[in-house]
C-alpha cells in the first residue's frame, strides 16, 4: 500500500483549495477578480484550477504587517521586562 503524500496535488480546484486553506469557495472564488491583486488561476473547459505554489505566493504577498505604533508596543513591554529582571 502506498503511504498518503503529506502534499497536495499541483492543482486544486475551489472546492479541495478551500479545504486546504480553510476558507470558503465563496471568498476564493471573489479573490479571481480582484481589481488589485487576483488569484491566479486556470480555466479549463470550464472548470477552475488555482496551482498550490502559486497560492501560497498569492497569500504571502497578503501577509498582515503590524503598524509602526504596534510594533513600538511590542518593543517597549519586552524591553520593559527584561529590564525588570535584570533588576
């Protein structure tokens, strides 16, 4: 018996995307016309095939940054608190 590849296949329909990235064929299937950035995908005899790698590349370019005053924040409650174990 072959062992279940821990991949999935180069192309997924909306469907089997959906599973993978836990989102809904709704949502995606808005994402393909995207006025700014759409989804790349392939039409063929009608049906949608979106490539794995060009989807993970496709959500890294979504990749949610914190703002400067977040980061700020952040930077003061660690310092803050190595500073009060060093003390």
């Amino acid at each position: 018996m072959l062992a279940k590849s821990p991949l999935p296949p180069g192309y997924l329909d909306l469907k089997s995307l959906g599973l993978y990235a836990s989102c809904s064929v709704r949502w995606l299937r808005s994402r393909l016309n995207d006025p700014i950035n759409p989804l790349p995908h392939y039409r063929v005899t009608g049906k949608l095939l979106i490539r794995v790698d060009e989807f993970e590349r496709w959500m890294s370019a979504h990749r949610a940054r914190p703002h400067p005053e977040q980061l700020k924040a952040i930077v003061d409650d660690v310092f803050s608190s190595l500073c009060r174990r060093s003390a």
